[in-house]
C-alpha cells in the first residue's frame, strides 16, 4: 500500500520533473557542491587559472561548430567567436579535473557547463548571427515573422501530443513500413510479422528481427528504397520481426522479465511452429540487441539450441563507458526517476527524447532553433526524422529494472543478471556473432559496444560503420558517404583492442548491408522452399496485414 507521503513525494518529483527534463534536482546539486567544496580548498589552482592566457581563437577547437565558416571571419562576428571561445575554455577549465571531485560529478558539472555554452552561444541570436542579419534585411524581416508563425505553432504540436508538421508525409503501412507480410501472432506485448517471400526460393534459417521498443520498430523497415529488412527478404532471407506494444499506465508493471518472455520466446516458440526443425538468426538492434544477448546468453545456459547466429547493431552489453547518457543514471537520478515513472505509470517519449536532445543540444535543439526560427525555414522531413517523432513510452518496471540493472550495476557484464532465478553469462554463448558499432553513436558508443568482444570468446565480426545510432544503420547500398570497416575474430581467437582494430582493418566504400547479408548467408543451409505465412493447421493463423495493429497507437 502506498503511504501518503510516499504519493505526496511522487506528485512532487514529477512535477520537478516535467519542469526540469527529468533531471534530479538532487543530482545537480550533489555534483555542483562537491565540485565547489573541492575548488574552494584549492586557491592556487583558481589563482594558477586566473593568471592563465587564453589561447588565440585560431590555435583551439571551437566549441560550437556553427562558429566556422566565411560568414564568421569579418568583424564583429569574429570578436563574438574569440570572446565566446576564450570564455569556453576558461569555464571548461576552471571546472574539469578538480582533483578529489568524483568522477561522476565531475563529468555532471562539466556537462552542465557545456549545456550553459551551447545555449549562449552567438549562433542562436539575431544580433550576432551573420546568416539571420543578412536575411533580415534581405527580407524586410519577414524570416522573424515566418518563423515565429512556425516557432508558435511546433510548440502548441507539442503541447498538444501532436507529431511535428509533415510527419503526416510517413504513415505506416502507407508510406513507411510497407514490406509485405502477415502478424501471425499477437499477445499483451508484442506482434510478431512474417514477411512474404520475394524470391522462388530462401535460405534455410529465417531472420528474427528485435528492434528496441523505445522508438517503432518500423527504423528497420522505413521507405522501400532504404529497408533492410525488404532488402534482407529481396536477398531470399525469410524474415521475421517484432513489433512492441507501445505501453501506458495500465501496463507499468511489465519488467525486463515480460519482454524476454512475451517478446523473444514466445516468437521463437512462434517461428518454430511454422518452420519446425530451423534454427534461428537472431538479430537485435539497440535495447532489442541488449535484451537478445541476454535471452541468448539464457539459452546457452538452457541447452536451448535454437539459435544459428547472435548479430547485435549499436547495443551495449557491457554499461561501464556508456558514453553521457550514463550522466542521468546515478542513485540520485535513478530514485527521481522512478518516482516520476510510479505516477505516470511510464516515461513518456517527449521525457526521453529530452535526454537524448540534450546530449547533442547544438545540433537537436539549438540549430533546427535557429533554422526555424530566426531564418524562417523549414526543413522538410524525411522518413527517418518522422520516425524519430513517433515515439513511445517505457513501462515504469521495465525502465526501472533496465537502468537499476544494466546501467547502474553492470549486472550482465559481471555475471549476475538473474533470468528465471538464475544468472546468465555472455561467456557461455557459442554462436557466430556479427557485432556493428556506429563511429558518431551518442546513445551507444562503438567503443562501448566494443567490449562485448571481452566477454565472450565465440567467433566474433565487427564492423565499424559511419554515422550515428541510427543514421549508421539506416545506410542502404547507395547511400552517399558511407564506408565501414570489418575486422573476423575465430572462435576463441586473442582479443582486439579497439585502436589495434582501427588499424588492422580496411575501409570499405559503400553500406555494410551486403557484407552482412553474405556473413548470413554463409551461415545458412541450403535453399529451399519458403515457408507458409503462419501456420493455420497448428494454430498461427495470419491476423492482418503487416504493419499491424501496434505501431499505429500513439
């Protein structure tokens, strides 16, 4: 039973919360004391920064890539860029590496800091911003008008729960996700599509896809021309994929437990009815990889044979450098966070896209700013941003065990995540494995994808691609600037320290989709026929067509 105080604290939190982007209070305040305490004990070091010469604005990296450019070289536009760097640097300094501070705070304080920059920057003003001067009076104003129309009317979307203008452009099952196949189950948690064959024939082991129930699944399946899961079907691959649920409060009591159960099992169990006999290529993307590794890790320890290959793209096994993102995992932020996801019941998708914004504010928040509403422009979206603006939410226990769990205790790396009352151990998976990391990747950095390679001895393939978390993904055979890198470590074989991987491998032009749909194919048996949609005859009959149900709830 709920104590009164306990819902009076709660109401609180989220009100702090909602003010605030989830931020603890608490947190801030922990780090900005200790920080303070230990500066203040340490006058010759202050003394030692106060006497300390800036560099010339030449000879340091801007911070504030907008800052470059021939528009910034004349006066006074160059005197805002050298006064706003020298400042930069002199805060940056004055903060970093105060010894004693903890390491985490220290990371918070100068994190905070960089927010604090980015936001003053000249870049964001009218007055000192070279482009929005020479289209104010190029346009008698008109850019101010226009984009404070725009500006007004992306906040009263917002406020109003409603997607960002042109996202109408790319609805599912009839602009994006459009490969066809079948939902040939559908339980409290997920549905799982088959997707119809292309091809007279396919390989022998079909292709589960596990997308992270953070954003749709449908990242994976966006317009037909840069689809990889059209593509791996159009490669004669039978390909299965998972579709969450997008929860609300009467779902906050599903756990990481439910999501193994409901999500990868019962869809192996489902697979297995229609293709009896057929192992399985499993392949996890994000959290959806994360979670993947932890039923494959369960299923080693079961005997449970019915994978063929692990591929996990851009996810974290191991949380100890999970890059800034792990500056809002602490106690602190963690007990805030759950109090805010007890009275919800959830963490909304504008909560969580808040955190993620704010990792590359310059770039998220600031300059589509600027764009909008200081230049009067508006970007059209394409199909990758309007799938980023269909988010989700995270069910209270299930974000709670995620980040108590994996982020905070490192339990999967360290071999005490419980699945079924029991340990699992990265170690036990014997399975070829194709590992992929994006070189930009803010939300799960390729160095820390990287260290899966330290926990398990399988044979092991990674591949380094350009781009970020998702944009790397995303990366179809003719896309403009793309190149990877792929490195093959046998089974047992001496482990790879990252920059020894950096400077063994070769650059390869072009997307590592074929690279992977040929490791897969070398994997596979023999071709055969493909398979019936679903099996009627032993109870999976198809429900409607793909894309379904789910990944239309909003």
């Amino acid at each position: 039973m709920t104590r009164p105080h306990n819902e009076f604290d709660r109401l609180l939190h989220a009100a702090w919360g909602r003010l605030g982007g989830g931020m603890s209070p608490a947190a801030l305040m922990l780090a900005w004391s200790d920080w303070a305490i230990h500066f203040a004990t340490q006058p010759g070091r202050g003394a030692s920064l106060a006497l300390h010469q800036a560099l010339p604005c030449a000879q340091a990296q801007a911070h504030d890539p907008r800052l470059t450019g021939d528009d910034w070289a004349p006066w006074p536009f160059c005197a805002y860029r050298e006064a706003f760097e020298a400042v930069g640097r002199r805060l940056l300094e004055l903060v970093g590496d105060v010894p004693g501070v903890d390491r985490h705070h220290g990371q918070l304080v100068a994190f905070t800091v960089r927010q604090w920059l980015e936001m003053v920057s000249p870049a964001n003003f009218p007055a000192t911003h070279p482009q929005v001067l020479k289209k104010t009076a190029a346009t008698a104003s008109m850019n101010l008008f226009t984009g404070a129309l725009q500006g007004t009317q992306d906040l009263l979307r917002g406020a109003l729960g409603m997607p960002p203008d042109g996202a109408e452009k790319f609805r599912p099952g009839h602009e994006v996700a459009l490969t066809p196949g079948k939902v040939i189950m559908r339980n409290e948690l997920v549905e799982l599509i088959q997707y119809a064959p292309a091809t007279p024939t396919v390989h022998a082991e079909p292709v589960l896809v596990i997308s992270a129930w953070i954003m749709k699944y449908y990242v994976l399946d966006l317009s037909p021309h840069n689809s990889l899961i059209r593509y791996l079907v159009g490669q004669g691959h039978t390909v299965f994929a998972v579709s969450w649920k997008n929860p609300d409060a009467s779902d906050a009591g599903f756990g990481m437990d439910d999501y193994l159960r409901l999500g990868i099992r019962a869809s192996l169990d489902a697979i297995e009815t229609v293709m009896p006999g057929h192992r399985v290529h499993a392949l996890g993307y994000c959290l959806g990889g994360t979670l993947m590794a932890i039923a494959a890790a369960a299923m080693a320890r079961d005997r449970d044979d019915r994978l063929a290959s692990l591929s996990l793209l851009a996810a974290q096994t191991d949380f100890t450098e999970p890059g800034e993102i792990g500056l809002f995992i602490d106690e602190s932020q963690l007990a805030f966070l759950e109090n805010i996801m007890a009275h919800q019941g959830f963490l909304g998708a504008a909560q969580m896209a808040a955190a993620f914004q704010s990792l590359r504010p310059g770039e998220l928040i600031w300059a589509p700013w600027v764009r909008t509403w200081l230049l009067g422009e508006r970007p059209a979206l394409n199909d990758l941003m309007a799938w980023n603006a269909d988010g989700t939410r995270m069910p209270y226990r299930m974000h709670a065990d995620y980040l108590r769990s994996l982020f905070l205790d490192n339990a999967l790396a360290e071999g005490h995540y419980l699945v079924d009352g029991r340990p699992v151990s990265l170690g036990d998976i014997d399975l070829p494995v194709f590992l992929l990391g994006t070189r930009t990747d803010h939300v799960a950095p390729w160095r820390s994808v990287y260290k899966f390679s330290l926990l398990c001895d399988a044979e092991l393939s990674f591949v380094l691609t350009e781009g970020g978390h998702n944009a790397g993904i995303v990366s179809e055979p003719g896309h403009a600037h793309r190149s990877f890198r792929m490195l093959h470590r046998p089974r047992h074989g001496a482990y790879v320290a990252p920059d020894e991987f950096l400077d063994r491998s070769r650059e390869v032009d072009g997307s590592w989709w074929p690279a992977f749909q040929q490791w897969l194919a070398a994997r596979s048996g023999p071709r055969r026929r493909a398979p019936t949609m679903g099996a009627p005859r032993r109870g999976l009959a198809a429900l409607c067509d793909a894309p379904g149900t789910y990944v239309l709830v909003r």
